[in-house]
C-alpha cells in the first residue's frame, strides 16, 4: 500500500483544546495555551499554527453545499476574539506550566458584585464575608470537576462528586504518579458517606456494568481494574475520571 498525500495541509490539523506543543527532548518545549477549542498544525519542524476562525469563499465539498463565508451583521465578516498564553521552558518542567494555566484559563474565577446597602463595616459585621469549601486543598494532579445535588435521581441528600487525574502517564516525574483523595473529609460542610463508583455519567453503578464483547481476530487491549474504594479513598491514576454518588450530612 503506498500512502497518498493529497490534503498535506488539512489532513495534519488537529483539534486544539486546551494547548499545543512542540518538545525537544528534555531541552526545550514551546506550548501555547487556548481558552477555547480551535484547530492546530505544526506543518514543518520548530513551528506551530493556531486556526482560530476560518472562513471560505468556496464550497470545500463537505456536504454543505456552500462557502462557509459567514459576514455577520457589520457584513465586513465574523471577529473571533481569545486568550493565547505562550509558555517557554524545558521540557522536564514544561508538562506542570501549561497545566497549571490550562485550569487558569478553562476554569477562570468568576465575580460577582451586589450593590452594597450601608457601610462596609456594618456589611462585615452582619455578613460572613469568607467562606471555603474544601476542607484542604485537592492535590496538585488532581481536578474536581463535578460537586452536584443528585436529588432528582436520588435522596435529597445525595451528591455526585467526579474527579480527574490531570496528568498523562510520564509527562511529569512527580505529578504523573497517582493521587489519592478521601471523600469523606473532601468538603467543609457536609460529610460524604456510602459512596457507591458510578460510569462517568453517572447513570449506572460501575459494578454493574457490563461491555460487550467484540469478536475479534487479535486480542483485546489489556485495560487494568479499577482500584477499589476503601473507606471512601479514591485513588487516581493518569488521565483518570473517576465519578461517584454518596449520600452525605451536613456538617
């Protein structure tokens, strides 16, 4: 079979989600970060594009039947705006940098503001003014991405709680090893109990899950067991999503 190139440009676009990035070795390692999904190429050595917004003038024969040439209500084309970060380091700790500022930019802090009604001092005095809601600070590879009331499916008080191993395996000699969480001292007020391991929809407990079996020529690639829970610590392996439903009291 001899390989036909016929689309070099196209055919080594990738979609960009969070980052992009070229590495030497241990030596070097240029990333540039995004704070919304586009489309990426490194068309020749040492170098990297970003698409953030394309437009045609021409039908690309993909089914449409039309140029993707969208002029928006100014009629002088759509703007596409964003955020790009470019991080320069080596390559050992380049992995830590662009993780770190894939969560800044993907999860920033949102503020909000209320028209302050008397002082400050009285608002301070009559308000609780701080407030915190894990009881300590999640480890550094570790990302919650779902705290959420379950009562629609469940008791009123039930909670989905799913959680994210940040790293790949070897991209960071510290932070790629696995995490352990304890569910039940994870939040200030309330208290985690009876956790039961769900699919990562949430929908099916993982115990009762069962694949199908494809019939195959060569043998299934090996995927290791889930580590159990015990006593409601969660252990968390690279790139791992692990999601759970527990029943909680407030604290």
């Amino acid at each position: 079979w001899q390989l036909n190139i016929t689309d070099p440009v196209s055919g080594n676009y990738y979609p960009v989600d969070s980052a992009i990035v070229l590495k030497e070795g241990t030596t070097r390692q240029l990333t540039v970060v995004t704070d919304r999904a586009q489309g990426g190429a490194s068309l020749r050595d040492g170098e990297v594009e970003l698409m953030v917004h394309r437009r045609l003038l021409h039908d690309d024969h993909r089914g449409v039947g039309e140029p993707l040439n969208e002029t928006g209500v100014s009629g002088l084309g759509l703007v596409v705006t964003g955020t790009h970060r470019v991080i320069l380091s080596n390559g050992t700790a380049g992995a830590q940098l662009h993780r770190s500022q894939e969560q800044h930019m993907t999860f920033p802090s949102v503020l909000l503001f209320a028209q302050l009604a008397g002082s400050v001092t009285q608002f301070i005095a009559s308000h609780k003014t701080t407030s915190q809601g894990l009881q300590a600070e999640l480890p550094p590879n570790v990302h919650l991405v779902t705290a959420m009331s379950n009562r629609n499916y469940a008791s009123a008080e039930s909670v989905i709680v799913r959680l994210a191993h940040l790293y790949e395996v070897n991209e960071d000699p510290v932070l790629s090893q696995p995490a352990v969480v304890a569910l039940e001292t994870l939040f200030s007020h309330i208290k985690l109990a009876g956790c039961t391991e769900t699919t990562i929809t949430a929908n099916q407990e993982l115990s009762k899950v069962h694949r199908f079996a494809w019939n195959s020529t060569s043998a299934p690639w090996p995927s290791p067991p889930a580590t159990p829970l015990r006593d409601t610590r969660v252990v968390l392996r690279p790139m791992e999503i692990r999601t759970f439903t527990c029943s909680y009291a407030r604290q």
